[in-house]
C-alpha cells in the first residue's frame, strides 16, 4: 500500500473503478468494429460493394482507433447517400415511398429490381429481391444510426481517455494504475472517474444501439436467405 492510499483509503477502490470503465470501453471498441466489419460484409455480399475490414489495434490509443471506425462509417454513409440518390432518380416517387415503407408488391419488386441493377450493378432477381430490398431499407431508415456512432465515437476521442493506449486496459491494476491514473490522490480520481463517467454515459447506449441494429439486419438477412 502507498503512502497515498493510507491518508486516502477509498483510492484503492476507486483505482479498481477506473479499471472496469476502463475495460468496459476496450469492450465497447471491440464490438463496435466487429459490428462495423458485419454490416460491410454483408453490403459487399449483397449489393456488390468492395469494402476493406477495419481492424482494432491493441498498440494505438482510444482516438487513433476512434478515427479509423469513423472514416469506415463514413465510407458507408457515403455509399448509402449515393445508393439512396441513385433509387430517387430511378424509381418514381410513389415507388420509392413504397420501398422505404416495405410495401412492394410483385409488379412493384420487378421495377424496383431494375433499379438495383442499374444503381448497384447486382442483379436482384426474385430469389433475392427480398433481401436486397431489405438490406437497402434499412441503410435508407437508418442513416441517422451511422451518424450518432460517428459522432459519439468523436466524443470518446475528445475525452480524458483519449490518449491511452487500447491495449493498457486489459494490462492489469499495476500498469492501468501507471498508465492512466500514476500517483494520483484522491481528487485526480475522483475527477478521472467523473470524465470516464461522462464518455460512458453517451458511448454505452449508443454502441448498444449500433450493435443491435446490426445484428438484427444480419439475422433478417439470414433468414430471407434460407
């Protein structure tokens, strides 16, 4: 025990506190890029597009990481506006209210199949018509997802926890304690915790959010694949 934690025995627990958000946001990354890396292989799969997977890496800090899963959302917004412009053109408008509202009819699917040729060179031919539409209105519904996670992954890259290495959190109490918090007293602490709070409040829900839309357009797609 240090000389600190004797005039300032609550330290301890506090250190083991700033460890779990600590972890808690590896936790947080790690799934959301492994969300990310799902949604884009199921649009390379299903609309022909060539996204690259992004990758976590251990040895970089929280914002180096935070900059690579936003330009990878980006790069899907872009997609989606330009999938979702090129639709507008083709499709009649009535059409096209119909098709962010999933009310095609057979008629309706054949049109909207020509325009998903012409937009995004797949043939969506019946077998596959279903999925595609699926997969396409749930990018168009869905933008503002993608937006929020941008901005919440901005955010947790402005904040205190910025600048530490990904890797450190999972490093145990001896170098977390070295890494992030050092010799630190109580009131360091306390505020350290305070900012980690604040991160998690906004990245906890919107990760959840993210994640689970995800998973459900994955299994809809699996499902209308069967």
């Amino acid at each position: 025990m240090s000389w600190s934690d004797l005039f300032y025995p609550e330290n301890p627990e506090r250190r083991e506190k700033l460890i779990r958000k600590s972890q808690e946001v590896h936790e947080l990354m790690k799934n959301n890029f492994r969300a990310t890396n799902q949604l884009t292989e199921a649009l390379n799969k299903h609309l022909g597009l060539s996204f690259s997977p992004i990758t976590l890496n251990e040895s970089a800090t929280v914002k180096e990481n935070c900059d690579v899963i936003i330009q990878g959302i980006r790069e899907i917004q872009a997609e989606v506006l330009k999938i979702d412009e090129k639709l507008k053109e083709k499709l009649e408008p009535a059409l096209y209210e119909k098709l962010k509202n999933m009310s095609l009819s057979i008629p309706d699917f054949q049109l909207f199949s020509s325009a998903v040729h012409a937009v995004c060179g797949v043939a969506a031919i019946a077998s596959t018509a279903i999925v595609v539409t699926e997969l396409i209105v749930w990018l168009i519904n869905n933008v503002n997802i993608l937006t929020d996670m941008s901005k919440t992954f901005n955010q947790i890259g402005e904040a205190v926890i910025a600048s530490v290495t990904l890797g450190v959190f999972f490093a145990g109490i001896d170098m977390m304690a070295q890494a992030i918090i050092g010799n630190i007293e109580r009131d360091e602490l306390k505020k350290a915790l305070e900012e980690y709070d604040k991160a998690l409040e906004e990245f906890r829900p919107a990760s959840e959010t993210y994640q689970d839309s995800i998973t459900y357009v994955r299994i809809r797609l699996e499902m209308m694949s069967q």
